[in-house]
C-alpha cells in the first residue's frame, strides 16, 4: 500500500518567537515497490518529512497514511507505532554513529531482541542481513568500531534490514563514502527494489535521481515543487529548479535535438545511451 501524505504542515519551536514552518501543507503519495527520491535545497524540510512517516515526530496538521497506519497530529490516536515502525523503517544520515555492540553480527541482531527474538535466531537473521549488504562471515566477530567507514555504514543498514521493513526511508545514505562505497550502497538500493522493497531516498545527487529513481518529490521552502518522474524533471529548465542537470541527461537531450532521436525517458545509464545508439541504423 503506498505512503499517502494528505495537507501536512508542520512547525518547529510552536508557539515561541522562533516558530519556523518546515512543512506547508503538502500532499503527495509514495507508490509501492517505487524509489522515490526525495530532493530539494537544504532547509526546505526533506528531513523533516521523512521523520513524519513513521511518527519520530507528528504533523501539526493533516495526517499520513502508511497502509493502515495514520499518522495525526494527536498523538493519542497514533496506536501501533511500534508495529508501524518494523513496517517503514528509516537510516538516518550517518547511522554508523549508532552503533554500538561490542561485534557486528551483535549490532545487527539488537533490532531483533528489541523486538522479542531470541538471541540465536536473531543472530541467524543478522548473518543472512550482513549477507545482503556484502559483508561475509569474517566480520561476524569483528568491532564495528574497527571498520572502514562503507563497511559501518553496512553494517548499520543491516541492523534495518533485518527487521525486513516493507518500506526502507533513507538520508543522504551515500554521503561520505567514496565512489566504491557509494555503488555498493546503491547497488544495495536496486536490489532490495527488486526484491519488491519501496525505498524513499532523500539525496542532493542528480545523477542518484536520473540512474535509479523511479519517482521524484521536490521540495522548496516546505512546499511540493515537483512530483513525477525523473525525466520530466530535468525537462524543466534548471532555473526553475535551481538544479544541476546530470551530464548524460543534458548530453542525451543534444543528441536529440541535433536530430539523433534517442529514447530520453529510457536512458538512466551510460550503457542504456550506448545500447541505444549501437542498435541505430546509419543514414
Ligand atoms: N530541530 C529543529 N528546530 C528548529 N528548526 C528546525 C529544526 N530542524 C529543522 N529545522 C528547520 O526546519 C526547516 C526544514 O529543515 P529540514 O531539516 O527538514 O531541511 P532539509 O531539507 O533536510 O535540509 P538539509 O538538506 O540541509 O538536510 C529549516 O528551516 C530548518 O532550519
Ligand atoms: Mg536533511
């Protein structure tokens, strides 16, 4: 069932002289299965949004819908937030900082015993999770303290994906890492697409929207800028925007308009370009 947000505002620092309006009555919807890519200037409440989805904080009015959980700005209607919480999990930026077990497979199996497990089959469900994220058995006992910063922030990622939420919210999940670390998270992203998962991505990279967004929600100074798919928006002008265009997107754009008639909507990759182009015939 998707994430419906219907009219949600919401204000910080309510009712004091530094009151600020993070978010001005927005509405829009996650589709399952999607990876919605949440993008937008700093300050203009992406953060903001995403820890309304599973009640880290509630609307100041309107209300979101997470299957059958609704979200409202009276906290006593808001049952089930643990339940809600295992179904739409979030990362936040820099989860590595939350970690904290003496080894990794211990980190990754907490969520778990949180939740009532016992502690052999919930580190069971830890080792098939740290499978996912590409770490093998020889960091099973290893510190988390003690790796790479790509390798904790899979481990912190595991510690979500253990508890097999059906929607996955991430923050800025690559920011930090280097080229290696940041395609192996992205990678991870497709894949858990592909194993059905919905995935909400907050990011600033353009090139993370044009090569694995399937929708994208744009925000400016709390309001919906843009909603709909990522082709569409780099048609906008990047001065309506204020956005970088990614160069494959503006490079396959003047093949077009130079007459090489190339499928916009279908190229999110290089190879997609290139396989496009080696299947025309010459003139
Ligand atoms: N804890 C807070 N107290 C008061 N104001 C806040 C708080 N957190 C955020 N804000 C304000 O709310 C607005 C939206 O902030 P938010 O963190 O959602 O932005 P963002 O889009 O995530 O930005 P960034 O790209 O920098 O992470 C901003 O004006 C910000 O200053
Ligand atoms: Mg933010």
């Amino acid at each position: 069932m998707p994430v419906k947000v219907k009219n949600v505002s919401f204000s910080y620092l309510v009712k004091t002289p530094n009151e600020v309006k993070a978010l001005d009555d927005v509405s829009f919807e996650i589709k399952d299965n999607s990876i919605t890519t949440i993008i937008g200037h700093t300050g203009s409440g992406k953060s903001t949004i995403i820890q309304l989805f599973n009640a880290l904080m509630v609307p100041s009015s309107g209300e979101i819908e997470v299957d059958d959980f609704v979200i409202t700005s009276n906290p006593k209607k808001n049952k089930r937030i643990k339940e809600l919480r295992r179904h739409i999990a979030s990362i936040f930026q820099f989860p590595e900082y939350q970690l904290f077990e003496e080894t990794v497979e211990k980190d990754v199996a907490f969520g778990l015993k949180n939740y009532g497990m016992k502690e052999p089959e919930a580190i069971e469900k830890a080792h098939k999770a740290l499978k996912l994220v590409g770490l093998d058995e020889t960091f099973y006992k290893r510190s988390p303290f003690e790796l790479s910063g790509g390798e904790k922030r899979r481990v912190a990622i595991a510690g979500i994906l253990v508890l097999n939420p059906d929607i996955l919210i991430m923050d800025e999940p690559t920011a930090g890492l280097d080229p290696a670390g940041t395609k192996i998270v992205l990678d991870l992203i497709q894949s858990l697409h592909n194993q059905g998962k919905t995935i909400i991505l907050v990011t600033h990279d353009m090139n993370v929207v044009l090569n694995y967004a399937t929708d994208v929600i744009a925000l400016k100074n709390g309001k919906v800028s843009f909603d709909g798919k990522p082709s569409n928006l780099f048609e906008l002008s990047s001065e309506d925007l204020a956005l970088e265009v990614p160069p494959l997107y503006a490079f396959s754009k003047m093949l077009y308009d130079k007459g090489i008639k190339v499928d916009i909507e279908n190229i999110r990759t290089l190879d997609d370009l290139l396989n496009q182009l080696k299947g025309m015939k010459h003139e």
